[in-house]
C-alpha cells in the first residue's frame, strides 16, 4: 500500500480517496466513520429508484471494463417489462494483463463496492446481485464475504434494508481462472455454473437476457464505484469532472519498464502520457529511453514514442502532437488508433525487442481461446506458433504478412471481443513496427547478436 500514502499532486481521488489515509481500516466502522453508506441512506430514504438512473445517465460515466459503454444507457436497456427478477452482476474478474486496479478496492475498501452494489441494485431494482471475482483472489473473496456479513448485521444488505422495502442479497462467486470470463456474457455462463464460453448477441444480450435469461446488468468494479460517486455527488456536478464525454476519473495501471509503476487516479484529460510516465511514474529505468507503449490493457493497439498524432483540443480543433503530449481520455487515445480501455499501460523501452513481446501476448491469447469460434480458436494459434517461430530464428519475412492476413481475418468474425483483442496488437506491432520486426527475422536466421537487453514485463 505504499503507492497510496500519499496522492501525487496530478491525481483526483474519487474511488482511492480513502485507501493508504492513516488508520484506514477494512471494516464497516471505519467506513461509516468516514462517511460510507451515506449515500445509499439518503438514496433509500428519498425512495426514487428512477431518479438514481438518471443520475448515472447525466454523469455520462463510460464502463471502466474496458468495452466503455455508457453505464446509464446500459440501466436504461434493461427490459422491466417481463415481469422476470432483474440481476446485478459485479465484474470482479480482472484477469485483463497489464490492469490491476479493481483489487484495490476489493482488499482494501471493500465497503465502498458492498455500497455501490446495494445502490446500483435499487436504481435497477434488483433483488440479487452477484459479485464474479477472479478465482486467484482468494483472500479478496474472503474479504468480500466478510464484508456483506458486517453489512447484513447494521440491515444494509439483506431484507428490508433500513426499512425501505427493498431487500437484496449479495453472493460472492469465484471464478475459475479462464481470461474469457472478463467478457459479460461469458461470465454470465460460469456463473450459471456452466463453461465460460461467450453467448451470441443478438438474441442474448444481458439487459434482455442475461443470467439465467433475465434481465441482467453486469458492471465493473470501477463502473460500480463511479456510479456510487456520480449519485452521490449528482450527475451534473460529476460530469463537471474530466474531458468532455468521458466523465469522472480513470484509474491508470502502469506496469513495465518504468521508473515507479503503479496505479494513480486522474481527472480524465488532465493528464497527458508524458506527464504520467515521467512526473508521476519516474520516467524510465536508467539509460533507457521509452519506446512504445500499450495504453489500455494488453488486448489494444501499441503506440509509438517516436511518432507525432492527430488529436484534437478542447474546442475540436485538428494538431499533431508527440505521443508524450496526449491527453489520457478516450477520444484521444482512440484518435491516436489506439484506446484507454482498462487504463492498464504496458510501458516497453528501447532494450525491447518487439517481437519477443508480441510472441508474448500471442501465447497468451493463444492459451486463453475459449475455442468456440474458429477464427479465434485456428487464428490464435497459428499467430502464437509464427510469432514463436520467428523468435526461435526460423522466421521469414513473408511471415509478417501471413501474421496480418490471420489478424485481420479473425477481428469481426467472433462471438465475443477476444478475437479483436488477440488480432490488435498484431495489426497494431506490424503498423508501428514492420521494419523492426523484418530486421529481428534477419538477424536472427543469420545469427547476429541481439542489441536488445531486456523483454517486456507483461
């Protein structure tokens, strides 16, 4: 928890506010005495589940799993007309490589989560919620579980919540540690205890037909924590916060070869790449320079440090600017080719080779296929099986083209997103990188020594 003792002075703590301040402690009391569960009391007092949708809606707060879609517009396509029970489902999964946000508040405010479920349960009108957590995170599940008991015991889960009426129940399910998970309707399968295989959309969306084909929202445990911020504080005040149509704040999970790594929260665009990388993160290890980063999470697209972008400012207006100088929020990062995704940046420097790197992230796509579509299923394996080859000295250059003709005949043709999230940091390494990859097959088939010292920390 060191990271947490004292913010940087870049950093806007919402969600972190509490973590790392002296005495801070994990259970209820020390919550409360903090202000916890004021929000849901005011909430259940004022008995307008309408109204907290609403809320969430103006807020404008895009889901921090990854995908972002608007959580409001997510609430507002559940079908309540079915007359089916409505669920809540917690994405606790975490299992995307380079983020690890989410465990923070699971280890270490675990009551700000248990308040958000309960408030976000109530505006849908949920009488069950599930939290899906990553089955690494032993201690966190138990940690969880003992949180809901202290909350049951003060009647802030459970029946007839502070004598609102509402009543809801929250389990805790451990996951089995399969990547694909992360993915709403896959975790929707295993948590019906089946295989977590991803369901076919259209008919099968979870607003319609989710966990046991009701109408299902399934959020992040950052989407859940923004939620309980933004009504806490009312929508428009929230939307105040940050870029323009990417509200709030976001939570950057820097890993790899930096100086200081770890998780810093922001006001969306009030930080740029360089300013966190180097001010708050410690710039590079010594005698290195920053080569290239990931910015969102393994599954997207690398950027490159020695390139110029097309973004545009505050008032709309075009300028190119180095990829140190771009804003962290969604619209330009996505302008740059790339996306902010889970906020977790995987940082390479000049001892990377980049192929090495990508073989990495190959392998682990590879491993991860559910194996249900054969476009990811066939696709993963052979970009795995090219990309080993090559670092294995026995590639050619044609192979760089075969590597984007699988990439790009795997994105669009999935039942879910892992198919895109193994293709783009192919398509993205051979548009940023061609020439050095070429140049790592040449040298390696005549055996050259490597110039490259070190492999990304991934």
């Amino acid at each position: 928890m060191g990271h947490f003792k004292e913010p940087h002075a870049k950093e806007t703590r919402l969600i972190y506010k509490r973590i790392g301040t002296p005495g801070y402690t994990t259970d209820i009391d020390c919550y409360i005495k903090n202000g916890g569960y004021e929000t849901l009391k005011k909430a259940l007092k004022a008995g307008d589940p309408a109204s907290l949708c609403a809320e969430v809606e103006k807020a404008g707060i895009k889901g921090r799993g990854g995908a972002g879609f608007p959580a409001g517009m997510k609430w507002k396509f559940l079908d309540r007309k079915s007359g089916k029970p409505i669920y809540f489902v917690v994405n606790a999964d975490e299992s995307e490589p380079g983020t690890h946000k989410d465990r923070w508040v699971i280890y270490y405010d675990p009551h700000q989560l248990i308040e958000g479920i309960v408030l976000c349960s109530y505006a849908t009108q949920a009488k069950q919620a599930f939290i899906f957590i990553r089955g690494e995170f032993i201690h966190g599940a138990k940690i969880l579980e003992k949180a809901i008991e202290e909350a049951r015991a003060k009647n802030l889960v459970g029946e007839n919540i502070l004598g609102s009426g509402f009543s809801l129940e929250i389990v805790v399910h451990r996951g089995a540690g399969a990547y694909v998970c992360g993915e709403e309707t896959g975790l929707l399968e295993a948590l019906e205890g089946k295989r977590g295989q991803p369901r076919i959309k259209p008919p099968y969306f979870p607003a319609v037909l989710g966990l046991y084909n009701c109408p299902t929202v399934v959020n992040n445990v950052e989407t859940v924590c923004q939620c309980l911020n933004a009504i806490g504080m009312g929508g428009e005040n929230f939307a105040k916060i940050g870029a323009k149509g990417d509200a709030g704040t976001r939570i950057m999970n820097v890993s790899g070869l930096v100086a200081k790594p770890g998780v810093f929260e922001i006001a969306t665009g009030t930080v740029t790449v360089g300013e966190l990388l180097n001010d708050m993160c410690g710039g590079p290890l010594p005698g290195r320079k920053f080569k290239a980063i990931i910015p969102g999470g393994s599954s997207m697209k690398p950027l490159r440090f020695d390139e110029k972008y097309k973004i545009k400012d505050a008032d709309g207006n075009e300028k190119e600017v180095s990829l140190e100088d771009v804003p962290l929020d969604a619209a330009s990062l996505a302008a740059c080719g790339s996306s902010i995704g889970t906020g977790g940046m995987i940082v390479f420097d000049d001892s990377v080779e980049m192929i090495q790197a990508l073989a990495n992230l190959t392998a682990f796509y590879m491993h991860e296929s559910c194996g249900q579509c054969t476009p990811c299923r066939e696709g993963s394996m052979w970009m795995s099986r090219i990309t080993k080859r090559v670092c294995d000295g026995n590639g050619a250059p044609e192979d760089i083209d075969t590597l984007k003709d699988v990439a790009d005949a795997i994105c669009g043709r999935t039942i879910c997103a892992h198919g895109e999230g193994e293709a783009w940091p192919v398509q993205g390494g051979i548009a940023k990188f061609r020439d050095e990859y070429i140049e790592s097959i040449r040298r390696r088939r005549e055996g050259e020594p490597s110039p490259f010292s070190g492999y990304p920390l991934i």
